[in-house]
C-alpha cells in the first residue's frame, strides 16, 4: 500500500508528462508508468522526396514508487530501465539520441542510494555514434524530507521534480 501523498504526487508528474508523452500505466512491483516520446527533424528540397537529412530522438521514462528504496530495490529500478529502454531504441541511420529516464518517488531512502545515484552513469554509443546514442538518467525523490538527488545527466529531471513538488505543496 503506497502512501496517499506519494500517489499525489505521481498523479501530478504524470499529468506533467502526458502534454508531450504517451503515458502507459504498469501494474509491476514498483513501475508504476512508463512513458515514451518521439520527435523527428528533417530538411528537403521542394519536395519530401529529396530528403537532405532527418534526425530522431527519443526519450524513454519509468516511474518507480514505494515506500522504501533500499539499495537492492534500486538496483532492480535501475537495471529493469535500462533493459528496457535498450530494447526500444532503434539505432539506424536516421537516429541521433535516445535518453532512458529512470523517475523514483518513494517515502524514504537509504543513505547508499543517494550515493549510487548521484555516481550512476550509462552512456552508449551505437556504432562508432554513426548511428547515434543514448544516456540513461536517473533521479529520485525523497518524500519524507523532500530531497531530491539525480546523477549528472539527470539534473534537468531532478528540476522537473523539484517544480512538481513545489507546485503540489501550494
């Protein structure tokens, strides 16, 4: 039974998500939603059949939630996302990044698990870059004490956070 504040809060952030996100919710253990996004750039000439270049990007998030985050559950969040996500992407010509977003809401936090997070780093590149890459960033909120930790790819998420909270404290 998840905390009714945690619930609020996870509500909120996906709302916040699903203006540019296909949101899907998960029955898993602690995966409560994942969420995709795509968007596609390209240049031509007069017509689309002269196509000068086209560039995808991806985004791939997974939203965790519980009570309590040890560091075995962390681990499992952490390494479920990135199985997943690195079965999303589909390097190819066309594609220039992919980012997996690993989202963590939970009541409290080990004191090992803010150190991992903040020094977790995934990046890939897919074929010498020539068809493209992917970072995996990670962040996560501890509700009891509203702390907020994420590694260094993940800092813009760790913001979003930090805007959902102060939005759902008003």
């Amino acid at each position: 039974m998840m905390d009714p504040e945690i619930g609020v809060i996870v509500d909120r952030l996906l709302r916040s998500y699903s203006t540019y996100y296909d949101i899907e919710t998960c029955d898993g253990q602690d995966l409560v939603a994942r969420a995709c996004f795509h968007s596609r750039g390209e240049k031509y000439i007069l017509t689309r059949s002269v196509n000068l270049w086209s560039v995808e990007d991806n985004e791939y998030v997974f939203f965790y939630a519980g009570d309590h985050l040890d560091p075995e559950g962390l681990e499992r969040a952490i390494r479920m996302s990135s199985d997943m996500g690195l079965n999303m992407i589909e390097p190819g010509p066309e594609h220039r990044s992919s980012m997996i977003t690993t989202i963590l809401i939970f009541g409290t936090m080990d004191g090992n698990c803010k150190r991992t997070i903040k020094s977790y780093r995934e990046h890939r590149n897919f074929g010498f870059m020539l068809r493209g890459w992917m970072d995996h960033r990670v962040a996560a909120l501890e509700t009891s004490t509203s702390a907020i930790v994420s590694n260094r790819a993940g800092r813009n998420v760790a913001r979003n956070l930090d805007n959902v909270i102060k939005a759902s404290s008003r």
